[in-house]
C-alpha cells in the first residue's frame, strides 16, 4: 500500500470515528450530572442547554431550574453521601 493510499485510509477511519462518537461527546456533561448531580464543577448552564437539545424539549428555564432543585435537595443528597 502506498502512503497517499494509506494516509487516506486513515483519514476515512477517524472521520468515521468522529461520526460514531459524536453524540457520546455531545451528551458527555449530561452523564457528568447524572452521575454525580452534586459536583460542584457541574455548569448548569451547559447541562441544560445540551438535556434540552438532546432531548428536544421545548421549556430551557424548566430544565435549568429542576437542575438546581436537584443539585440542592439536601434529602437527595444524603442518599449519595
């Protein structure tokens, strides 16, 4: 195989690698959150704006607020404790 045929080969897997994992990217603070909702470097901002995208809802506040709520339940929070 010559490089150009190699180079390209190569190019081809990591687009194809990039398409497949685009969306675990996309959802990557989504599962930060529910893993672990009561991390402090948790954005809210960002949590929500990608919930509302990803699951295609139309209230952003409603999610930015239920964020919150969750983040200070103090009952929720001593079950992870």
């Amino acid at each position: 195989m010559d490089r150009t045929t190699y180079c390209d080969n190569i190019l081809l897997f990591l687009k194809e690698f990039e398409r497949r994992f685009k969306t675990l990217n996309e959802i990557e603070d989504i599962v930060s959150f529910s893993s672990c909702p009561f991390n402090e470097n948790i954005d809210v901002e960002s949590v929500a704006l990608k919930l509302h995208n990803f699951l295609g809802t139309t209230n952003l506040s409603f999610l930015k607020e239920e964020i919150v709520n969750i983040k200070c339940d103090i009952n929720l929070k001593s079950f992870f404790s």
